[in-house]
C-alpha cells in the first residue's frame, strides 16, 4: 500500500509566503521544490506541500485536494460569510504571525467624522463579504465595488469614495493618500483544516506536526 501523505496547501507569495515555510522550517521540515515550484516534499516527515493563490486555500482545503492550509484569517472569513461551500474548512489554530487589520479608508481630506459618513457612498475592496456584514452591524447602506487588487487606487480613479482593504505597516494606504478610519476584522495566519475525519494515518502526521507546531509557539512567548 503507498504510503499516505499530509497534504498542506501554503501561500506562494505573498505576506504569508514567508512565515509560512518559516513555521514549517522551525518545524524541523525542510520543503525541497520541484522544478514547477507549486509542488513540495517534505523529507522529514509525510508531507507534501503546494504553493497556491492564498485566495485559493480555503476553497482547496474544503474540497479536499488538500488536507490542512495556512491562510490568513481575512480571506478564510470572508469565503465562511460567502457561503460557497456546505462544509468549509475547519479553523485548527492562530499562527501568531501575519498579524494585520481589514480597515475602512478614506482620502486624507476627507474630515470623516464616523460610520454614518459612508451612507450611498461608494466602497472598494476584495472583502465584500466582511465589509458587508461591518455595514450592516453599524446600519450604515453604502455600496460595496468589489476589486480583486489594487483597491487603493480606487478614489484616486473616482470608481468609489473609500476602500475596505488589508493594512499591516500603512505605507500602501499612506502611498496612496488615504488613512485608515475604522477596523473591520483583526487578522493574523491560521491553520486551517478539511472538515472531514482523516484516516488513522493521516490523522498520525497531522496530530504530530500540531505537535511540532505547538512547541514552536511556545518557544516564541
Ligand atoms: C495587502 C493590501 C495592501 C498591502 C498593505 O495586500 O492589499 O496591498 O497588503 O500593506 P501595508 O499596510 O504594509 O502597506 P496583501 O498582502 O493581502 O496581498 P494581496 O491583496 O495581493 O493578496
Ligand atoms: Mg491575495
Ligand atoms: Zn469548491
């Protein structure tokens, strides 16, 4: 019988690309990359891993074609509030790394004096679901644009007034003459999970490399 192997789905590149193969170097798992550079093996234990679009990990996860994913909280949100899936995946743990804010905001003279100042206004951004559901818990009615990148740029082109978009450092917004002006959803990576029972020896490998994951945690307090 071949051997059964973990499948784990992690970002290509990108702010999480990094932490990632660092968690799983930590591990004490080395990822040799074929030449493709989507498809890796782990020598140390049975592992494989694939180099995916972030906004592709949730969705792969919930099908199956992976076991396990490590995706950032936003994106993983957002596809649960989407409702594409009957059984999504599963939130296993928080990373501690790729910690970010999905923040409202707005062009810098823009005097913005709260929540209500977005009523019919115009908002960018590649998290519709999130920030629909910030809309309606303030009861503020705006429009949602949706943007698969870019968002930004948005006000500067007149296509909407204000963008819901990801900040870690500000420069991008800061770039782009905006400031942020309400958190939406506070982020960091995860691992998450197929909703289904793993077989005996899958469930072995995933329990150890928890394991191996905790302890690096734990290192790290
Ligand atoms: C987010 C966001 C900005 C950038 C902000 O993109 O869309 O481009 O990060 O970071 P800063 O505050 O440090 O300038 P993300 O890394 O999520 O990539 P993606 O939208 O291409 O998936
Ligand atoms: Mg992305
Ligand atoms: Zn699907």
């Amino acid at each position: 019988m071949a051997e059964e192997r973990l499948r784990i789905a992690i970002q290509k590149s990108g702010r999480l690309s990094d932490g990632s193969f660092e968690l799983l170097k930590s591990c004490g798992l080395k990822v040799s990359r074929g030449r493709d550079k989507l498809y890796g093996r782990v020598q140390e234990m049975p592992i494989d891993v694939l180099l995916l679009r972030d906004d592709d990990i949730p969705a792969f996860v919930a099908d199956n074609a992976c076991d396990i994913g490590i995706v950032g909280q936003n994106v993983f949100e957002e596809e649960l509030l989407s409702e594409t899936h009957e059984a999504p995946a599963e939130e296993v743990m928080q990373l501690g790394f790729a910690r970010c804010r999905l923040m409202l905001a707005a062009p810098k003279e823009w005097n913005f004096d709260g929540a209500n100042d977005l009523a019919s206004k115009r908002i960018a951004t590649s998290y519709p679901a999130l920030t629909k559901a910030w809309l309606e818990r303030e009861g503020v009615e705006a429009k949602v644009v949706m943007m698969k990148g870019s968002v930004e740029v948005a006000p500067r082109l007149k296509i909407a007034d204000a963008v819901c978009d990801i900040v870690s450092t500000g420069a991008t917004l800061d770039a782009n003459g905006l400031k942020p002006v309400a958190t939406v959803f506070d982020s960091e990576a995860i691992l998450i999970r197929n909703a289904e029972k793993f077989s005996a020896e899958k469930q072995a490998i995933f329990d150890a490399l928890i394991k191996r994951i905790n302890g690096v945690l734990r290192s790290k307090d």
